[in-house]
C-alpha cells in the first residue's frame, strides 16, 4: 500500500485494527429473482427500457413520471462515471445535494464515498460507475417505497446492462436488498459474494450510514477490502480460462 493511500485511510478512519478474518465463501444459493430462475415475461414498459442505449435511457429517466416522486423532484439523478467500467456502486436515492445537482453521491457522503475508493485506489472518473435504485429523491430522504423501487428497477437493470461490470459494490440496506430481491440485514450480507444477472455483487454499508455510525467504518474498510480481493480473484480466474 502506497504512503499516500495509509494517509487517506488514516484520515478517513477506515484504517484497519484487525487481522481480515478468512474470506468467506462464494455465497451462489440466491433468491430465484435474483440468480438461477427462468426469466420472467417483461411488461411493455421494462422490454422498451430494456432496448434504450445511454442516451435515449438518460432522456427516458429525465422525462420520467411513473411514480409519484416525479412530482416532488428538483432533478433525476441519473448515474455518473465510466460507462464501460469494471467496477459499479449501487446506492439506495438521491439526498437533497444530489437532488440539487442531478449527480450521485455528492456532499458529506459523497467525499467520504470518494475517499474510500481512493483507498483502494479507484476514483469515479475512471472505471467506477455510479448510480442509484431510485433515480428522484424522496421527499425528506425517506426510506424509498416498494412501488418506487418496483418502477425505477428497469432503469437500474438497463444500466447494469450497458455498463456490464465485472463486479458490483452494493451500498446500503435498499440496494443489496433490490438487487438481491431479498430481506436481509446488511450485517448478513457482508463477507459474501453474491450474483445479480450473472454479476458478482458484494455488500457493504452506505457512507451516509457511516457519517451517523462512525464505529462500522472498520467493517466498511474490511467490505472494500474484500471486494478488492474479489475482483483480483475474478480477473486471476478469467486469466486462468483464457
């Protein structure tokens, strides 16, 4: 690890006080909406959103009002980053900055986000891409609805699509719990490799979370750390096949 990347870990709090337990095993047994079910018949609004390419996408999400958020939003928060990036963070809604800006994660939360992909030496400017299950914000950053999720699930999904990454970082109780179509607690999803349409997905805590609960930085470092030796162990396994 480079001087630079022990200062932003230090800095950030991120900074490890444990031996990195054994990495846990591939977690493959899912929920059948998730992995492994036979594709269920899409209605006509998921097979049109499921064709766009980015552009006609960005304009479908901006024009957007299939739930009642459309009323109430600044901005759609679209996505932002590498659109051809290996690595992809799903988050759970925009926050008031990000309804604001028309961009993910910024504020508090998204410098701390950009701190700890600089610990692991990433940046969203550069193969990350950003996004969020639902593309307004609720108002008074409530928790997203099930009707919310249900109608922004397609957009998310044509993303995923586009971006084909190598894995999937799921940031928050909302967006491991929408892409792994199940109701689990953040604490038993972590340490696990999940899969959503044949992409790895693994689970740790969103830096909103972690800007109220400073003691679980410990377990978000442990989470990127984690994930970090996922992916080397993606690209090892694909090199092996090659």
């Amino acid at each position: 690890m480079t001087a630079r990347r022990t200062r932003i870990i230090e800095e950030i709090g991120l900074g490890p006080r444990w031996r990195l337990r054994a990495r846990a095993s591939a977690a493959r047994a899912l929920p059948q909406a998730a992995a492994g079910a036979a594709p269920l018949a899409l209605d006509d609004r998921e097979a049109r959103i499921a064709r766009l390419d980015w552009a006609a996408l960005r304009a479908q999400v901006a024009r957007c009002d299939a739930c009642p958020l459309s009323r109430t939003r600044t901005n759609t928060v679209f996505g932002v980053g590498d659109e051809q990036a290996e690595w992809m963070l799903v988050g759970e809604a925009p926050g008031a900055e990000e309804d604001a800006r028309g961009e993910p994660f910024v504020g508090q939360a998204g410098r701390l986000l950009d701190q700890m992909l600089a610990a692991i030496g990433l940046s969203r400017e550069a193969n990350v891409y950003i996004a969020n299950v639902l593309k307004c914000r609720p108002p008074g950053n409530r928790n997203p609805e099930p009707l919310e999720v249900a109608r922004c699930a397609p957009y998310l999904a044509r993303q995923i699509a586009l971006v084909r990454p190598r894995l999937i970082l799921a940031l928050g109780r909302f967006a491991a719990q929408a892409l792994l179509a199940t109701d689990a607690s953040i604490a038993s999803l972590r340490g696990r490799v999940f899969e959503y349409q044949g992409v790895p997905v693994v689970v740790s805590y969103h830096p909103a979370y972690l800007l109220r609960n400073l003691p679980d930085k410990a377990k978000a470092w442990e989470d990127l750390c984690f994930a970090r030796a996922t992916m080397r162990d993606l690209k090892a396994r694909d090199s092996a096949q090659s």
